[in-house]
C-alpha cells in the first residue's frame, strides 16, 4: 500500500500540469478570443484537447489503484493512422513548441499510415501518447531529438514501429521496463514519472489482441506496436 501510496502521489502531481494547461488556455481564449486568428484558436483548443486526454489517461491509472480493474475496449474500425498517429503527433505540437521546434522532428511516410483495423481510439492514443511523450522527455538533447514512424504491412497484422535518438534504456534493465511501477535509473534522474506509461500500454495493446515491445533498447532505441487486421 506504501508503494501504491507513492505512486498515487507521483500522478496527483502529475495531473496538476495538465489541469494548469487548460485552465491557463480556456483563460487565454476568454480574454483574446475577439483578436485571435483562426489557427491561433485552433491551437490553442487543441492543446486542450489533448490535456484533456492526458488528465483522462491518469484518471484511468488512479481508477485501477482504486478498484484494480482497468476499462474495457472498446473497438471500431478506423484508420488507425489517421484517427490515432497523426492525431497524436500533432497533439505533441504543444511541448515542441515550448521547446522552439516543431512537427518536422517526428517523420513518417503518408502512405504508410493506412492502418485500417479495429482499435479502441482512446487505449490506442494513449498508447502512442506514451511512446512519443517518453522520446521527448528522455531526449539527449534538443538538437538530437528525432522520432520516425515506420509501418511494416503483414498478412494478418500491421507492425509500427517509433523509433527516437534518445538517451535510451538502461543495460540490464530492457526485460523490466513493462514492470508495473518501474523506472530505469536514468529515467529517475531525468524526469519525474509514476513508472504507470508502458505498463498501461502493454495492457491496452493485449486487450484488443495487439502487443507492444522494446526492439532495440538504444541507438536508436525502437519500440514496435503490433496490430491484428481486422475486417470491416
């Protein structure tokens, strides 16, 4: 309970940030809107957007520490790259911009991204929120920070793979890191987390019959979402 205890303390903290975001840009938007350009309050309501998905992804982890069970799926077909990737990499335009860079540091090709399968959206952009989130926060440094996003078409199951030039995961450590709760060292000394991201993720992705895997641990460090085709 003590261990539990800690981590619960690790998300109400974690979900003060994103709670501050929206309230700072519904602010915002309620006191320029009149002079504001369209693309000006498209970003500025996509950033509340996507805090809102991220206060919603750690409600769920303090809603399995209260009842030990976590959501169902709930899967419709879709265009995975599209509804989910693409959305979720412009979502990130938020933290690059506070970084001074943008979109062009996360590459994939168009054509690529016609996953059309069945997912549950929600588990699914956490998932990818997850796996883009951590490349930034454990980059090595701004100047180094590069995300590609590779699909590889199967017969029965779409392999993607995101791949990133960050400060990787720690030797000894590439079985531990789907650990409910763990944190590499480097991972401890770089930023504050709850150890709770790819936990979930691996939970997700096993739910609606996909899977999530450490590839390469570094240089480039990869990891691979496997999705099952699913007919119409």
């Amino acid at each position: 309970w003590r261990r539990r205890r800690g981590q619960l303390d690790v998300l109400r903290h974690e979900i003060a940030a994103p709670r501050q975001a929206v309230m700072d840009n519904a602010l915002f938007l309620q006191r320029h809107w009149p002079t504001l350009t369209a693309e000006k309050i498209d970003w500025k309501l996509d950033d509340i957007f996507l805090d809102g998905e991220m206060i919603d992804s750690l409600l769920d982890k303090i809603e399995y520490y209260i009842t030990g069970h976590l959501k169902e799926a709930k899967l419709e077909f879709c265009n995975v790259g599209a509804a989910v990737i693409k959305k979720t990499i412009f979502h990130q335009s938020r933290l690059l911009r506070s970084m001074n860079l943008d979109l062009s540091r996360i590459t994939h090709v168009q054509a690529d991204l016609r996953i059309w399968t069945k997912v549950d959206k929600v588990k699914a952009t956490a998932v990818f929120n997850n796996l883009f989130g951590n490349a930034i926060k454990y980059r090595k440094s701004n100047e180094s920070l590069r995300i590609d996003v590779t699909v590889e078409s199967l017969s029965d199951r779409f392999l993607i793979r995101v791949s990133d030039a960050g400060i990787g995961v720690d030797k000894g450590y590439e079985d531990r890191i789907f650990d409910e709760g763990f944190r590499t060292p480097s991972a401890v000394e770089r930023a504050q987390g709850s150890g709770l991201g790819l936990w979930l993720a691996r939970l997700y992705m096993r739910e609606i019959g996909g899977d999530i895997m450490l590839e390469r641990p570094r240089d480039p460090t990869i990891f691979r979402v496997t999705l099952l085709r699913w007919e119409a």
